[in-house]
C-alpha cells in the first residue's frame, strides 16, 4: 500500500543547527513533525575515522513535498555531504496519516 507519505532522515553537528533546521522545515510547511534526536555517530570521512556527536532530524511529510524538502535542506546543511534519506510509510494509523498530510501541505492548498 502506498500511503503518500513518508520520513526523511538527515543529521547535523549541533543541537543548535538541528532546533534550527527543524523549526525552520515546519514553519515552511514541507513537514508537519520533526524529531530530533542526540546520537553518536562512528564513520569513515576523507580516510578518517570519526566519533562524533550529531543530531538525528526523523522529517514526517508528503512524498509529493520530498524534491522541495531535499532542496531546502541542501541550502541550508553545513555539511559539505549531507544525509537525506527517504524512507516510505507503508502502513499507519489512518488519523494519524490524515493529520500528516494536512500539516505537510501548503496552507494556500488547503483553503
């Protein structure tokens, strides 16, 4: 079952960045919830291994929304190799899905 939905993941270095980023994805309405979450982080960059705090942005929105939240993410990232992962919601909670896609679409839309 497609839903039309979905959660985009991207990380950033500061919690600072990802309260800012956050807010500014919802006050745009390409998202109607992001989660922020602290984690660590172990990878390989420009042969390096690195230990690194980051936080996590779990972004709920529309797949219709996901080139324009890719963009705005992209504009705004300090990181030179952002993540942006899609992750499709096959299934739900049908009222929470309902309440998803209203707080993912422009207002203009949904007057």
């Amino acid at each position: 079952m497609d839903s039309g939905v979905c959660i985009v993941m991207t990380s950033i270095g500061t919690e600072d960045e990802a309260d800012a980023l956050a807010e500014a994805i919802v006050e745009a309405r390409l998202a109607a919830c992001v989660q922020v979450q602290r984690v660590r982080s172990l990878y390989i960059w420009q042969d390096v291994l690195h230990r690194e705090p980051e936080w996590v942005l779990h972004i709920k929105t529309l797949d219709a929304r996901y080139g324009a939240l890719e963009a705005f993410i992209r504009e705004r990232h300090s990181y030179e190799t952002p993540e942006i992962v899609r992750v499709p919601i096959t299934a739900g909670s049908a009222d929470y899905l309902d309440w998803l896609r209203a707080g993912s679409t422009p207002r203009r839309a949904q007057e």
